[in-house]
C-alpha cells in the first residue's frame, strides 16, 4: 500500500526480477524470523538493505522512553533482528540506511542521532567478525522522502547555512554502489558546500569533523574568546547603567536580533515584539538556536524550551531582564562590573609562564590587603585612600597595579 510500490514492482518485473512485496513489522523479532524462513529454497536470500526510518524530533527535554521507542523500533531494533536472522545464511551484502544525524550531530535529532549511530556500530561490529556489512550515513537528497517531506523553505535555508547540499537521486544511487564496493564499514555520503563550510570555519562554527576539508583562519584562545566577552561585558555595563524601559528595549532588540540571525533574515522582516515565535516558522531546532545564542550574548543559561515557555520576543526578553538580576534592582556598581572584566583578562593570561602568574598574583594580594585594611588606617599607597576612592581612582589603582595603565 505504500506510494509508488505498485509501480516499483512493474518496473522490477519489466526488468526480469521475480518481485513480492510484504507489508511486515520489522521491529518485531517473530516476523523477520518468519520473513527469513519464507524465502524459497531455490531462490535463497543473498541480500539485506534495510532502509526503515522514523523521527521523533524535539528538544532533549521533551523526549521520552515512548518517543525514543518510536524511532529505535524500525532502526535499530529491525536492523538487529535482521541481523540475528541472517548471520548463519552467508549473505553478498548487509546494507543499513543510516543518517549524518548520527556523525555530525542535529539539532532537535538526540533519538533520530542515536539510532543511527547504532546501526553505524552494528556495521563495524559485523565487520569485526567477518560478516558483510555497509552502513551509509546519508546526507540530504534532493528527492523529497517521508523523513525529508516536511522540510521548508527556512529548513532547507538552515541547512544551506551549515554547509548540507542537496544530492539529486542518480548520484545518491552511485554513491550507494559505490559504497557496495568498499571495504569500509561506514560511510558517510553527502554533498557538502565548501563556500559555506569556508564561512562557519571564518566564524569559528566549523564542525571539528569537517576542519580538514577547508582552510580555517588561526584562532588563539585570547582571541577567539575575546569578541564575545567584549560584547556580553558591553551588554552588561549598559543594562546595567539603565533604567527598566531601556533595559527592556536593549534585551527586546537583543532577541529580535537573535531570531533575524536564526531565521537568516534582517530585524525589519523578522518576529515582532508581541509576535509568537511560532506564528513566523520557530521550530525546535530554531528554537534550540535562538536559546543558544541568546546565552552566548548574556551569559544566562536558558532552557531549550525558552520560546515555548515565554512564546514572544517580548516575553523573553523580560525573562532575560528576570533572570539578570534587572527588574527593580539597583544599578550593578562600576567597581563590579570592573572586576569583572579584570577576571577575563585573567582568565586569558591562564596559559602564561610562572614569572607572569607570581608578579599578578603577588599585586593582587597587595591591592586585596589595602582594599581591606581597617577604616581610619592609612593604606600604604602613594596618596590614596583605597577606602575612600572613588571608582575612577579605583580603576586607576587596579590598572597601575596590573600594569595595564
């Protein structure tokens, strides 16, 4: 009864095969072993491909055992009963249609990755005893299918933007003949875009498995951390130095800016302040994406379920300003966000040799002895008074100290 199986067995037919078509539960042990002894004798079974394939897509969150049986029952519970059924039998070839979800990870498929990974696993572990087998990590056909129908505009746009081209169907099938004739027990075949593998490596977003594949600019930790850091520290002071309205507006752009990143559209076209995210295409992949970035910008960690929970740009952001410490709260005093910054800094000299480490650390200790010297003493500086400074002397202070003036 499925689409297109009628015409399948004409074609087959035409073609001199001698076709049966069985609707069968696979994950079901007894009807595979029931399958396997309901091949013919003098038509013996040379062959398995195994191609079954659910989705259960979604936030880790909000799996469950259910869902996780769901996609695992036709993947790896079929692929193992087919396996069991048919290692005595001396087959050619032991196919298993797997998913780049379980090399490269995807976001919103922790279950669908999963599966995936395992008949990746099965293939190796057959090969390891001598058994036929191939699992193909198939990357996205242009052809659509009943895992890939679904997909929009936005999701075919999302997996542009991570490097993910589409095969058209006479190259998937010269790349699964191919694979027949390797040696290999996985194989991952895909097309991929190298103009856009070039960009994630430029944005310091590349997959580790693909840096071999294009020339990524050298990153050193510093200054890899720093763009960020800069920018959260940025954010913070003006929040900070803000009244409630503006802090709102600051966190509100902040989101719409987000969501505009995610959606790859501009902040004019994308979700409105009142607008729920899901009325413009929000998923639980961009979902995923947009919680992301927003606790890369703020540093708050976020739930997965963020945009469910507070369904409008506005929403969130009041959540943000919640979370932050903002709404009705007093001013974070400069001095603070100071050290804060002065931490950082810290934090991205931790490589530095022993000499470095013993000159910071021993005028960190002079400065935290004069900050807590007792009311009324005189601190042992060259004319300030630590307690009685104001935050411009202290800045001063703790530049001189460090050496950063």
């Amino acid at each position: 009864g499925a689409p297109g199986a009628g015409e399948l067995v004409a074609e087959l037919s035409a073609a001199g095969a001698s076709v049966e078509v069985v609707a069968a539960d696979v994950s079901r042990r007894s009807v595979v072993e029931g399958l396997v002894r309901g091949v013919p004798a003098d038509r013996p079974l040379t062959a398995v491909v195994h191609t079954a394939g659910a989705l259960a897509d979604g936030v880790f969150e909000a799996q469950s055992a259910e869902r996780l049986d769901e996609v695992f029952a036709p993947k790896a519970d079929a692929a193992w009963h087919l396996h069991e059924a048919t290692e005595h039998l001396g087959l050619a070839a032991f196919v298993l249609f797997s998913s780049g979800a379980g090399v490269f990870g995807s976001a919103g498929q922790s279950v669908y990755g999963a599966a995936n990974a395992f008949l990746d696993g099965l293939a190796r572990w057959r090969g390891s005893r001598g058994l036929p087998a191939v699992s193909l990590a198939w990357g996205l056909w242009a052809e659509a299918s009943g895992l890939t129908g679904h997909l929009g505009e936005q999701d075919h746009a999302r997996l542009a933007r991570g490097g993910l081209a589409a095969m058209e169907t006479d190259e998937a099938l010269a790349l699964f003949d191919a694979g027949l004739r390797s040696p290999e027990p996985v194989l991952v075949p895909t097309r991929l875009d190298r103009s856009a593998l070039r960009a994630q490596a430029a944005g310091g977003e590349l997959n580790p498995l693909l840096r071999g594949l294009v020339r990524a600019p050298r990153r050193t930790a510093t200054a890899a951390s720093a763009p960020t850091g800069d920018g959260r520290d940025a954010l913070l002071r003006r929040l900070a130095a803000a009244g409630e309205a503006e802090q709102l507006r600051l966190l509100l752009d902040l989101v719409r800016a987000s969501a505009a990143k995610v959606l790859g559209q501009s902040v004019d076209e994308t979700v409105k302040p009142s607008q729920a995210f899901k009325d413009v295409g929000f998923d639980s992949l961009t979902s995923v994406r947009i919680r992301s970035s927003l606790t890369e910008a703020t540093g708050v960690r976020l739930p997965a379920t963020l945009v469910f929970d507070h369904p409008t740009p506005t929403a969130v952001a009041e959540h943000l300003r919640d979370r932050l410490g903002l709404a009705g709260a007093a001013p974070v005093p400069p001095v603070l966000l100071e050290l804060d910054r002065l931490e950082q800094a810290l934090a991205a000299t931790a490589g530095t040799g022993d000499g470095l480490r013993s000159q910071v650390a021993a005028r960190l200790e002079a400065l935290t002895a004069r900050w807590t010297e007792p009311a009324g003493e005189e601190p042992e500086t060259a004319g300030v008074d630590v307690g009685a400074a104001s935050d411009d002397e202290l800045f001063d202070l703790i530049d001189n100290e460090l050496g950063l003036s």
